[in-house]
C-alpha cells in the first residue's frame, strides 16, 4: 500500500508568525492585505481569539506548513472582508483565496491541498511504500 509522507523544505521550516496588520499607517488596509497576500505563500487572516483559525494552523502543521498569520482588529476585519468577500479566519495559497476552514479542510479531504502546497513551495511530497 502506498502512502504520503510529507517533509517541510529546509527554508520553509519557519516557525509561525503572528503580525499586526496595521504596521505601516499610511497604507491603506485593502493594499495592505494585497501586498501580504502576494507576499506569503500561505496566509491567514484571523481575529485573536478565533478557534477555527487555531485548528487551520494546526492542520497546515502538520502537513509541515507554518502560515503568516494576521490578526486583524474588528474595523480591519469590516474592509478585509469586503476587499475579500469573506470573514474571518480566510486562507490565501499562492496568492488565491481558498477560503475558511471548511474549504481548507475540504481541499485538504478530497487531496488536493498538499499538491497545491508543493505548486508555491512550502512542502516537499515524497512518496514511499508503507
């Protein structure tokens, strides 16, 4: 029988990061989530006590993924969600949103989350006879 086993490549290995997104005032908060979403393979934008978000980081960990991860103020939340059309939390891949956890969980169900991880070169799928 084969299986998948999953390894982090050795400069995605970071550990996760939790960063405000009002770092630079004078940027507007829609081109702020732009330029974050081009910038990072894999995005979450969270509020601080979100759970779903939590079981998504989880999730991506275990796949050896370690997301950015935005925690917005409820005003920022208003403008990410109407610049996104979704709430909190959101997932971007490779610059696409996918969406909340369901569709994350969705992807990662039907197999076609880690194929997408390894397109924007956060993990390395190998396989081997188990």
């Amino acid at each position: 029988m084969q299986g998948v086993s999953c390894r982090p490549l050795t400069d995605g290995g970071r550990a996760p990061s939790s960063s405000p997104l009002s770092i630079d005032v004078v940027e507007p908060t829609e081109a702020r989530i732009q330029r974050l979403v081009s910038e990072n393979p894999v995005i979450i934008f969270s509020r601080r006590s979100c759970c779903m978000c939590h079981v998504m980081r989880r999730l991506l960990a275990t796949l050896g993924v370690h997301p950015t991860v935005i925690e917005l103020e409820d005003h920022e939340m208003e403008r990410a969600r109407s610049a996104n059309d979704s709430g909190a939390p959101a997932v971007f891949i490779g610059g696409a949103h996918v969406g909340g956890l369901e569709s994350l969980m969705g992807l990662h169900v039907s197999g076609r989350l880690l194929p997408r991880l390894r397109e924007v070169g956060v993990v390395e799928v190998t396989c081997q006879l188990i």
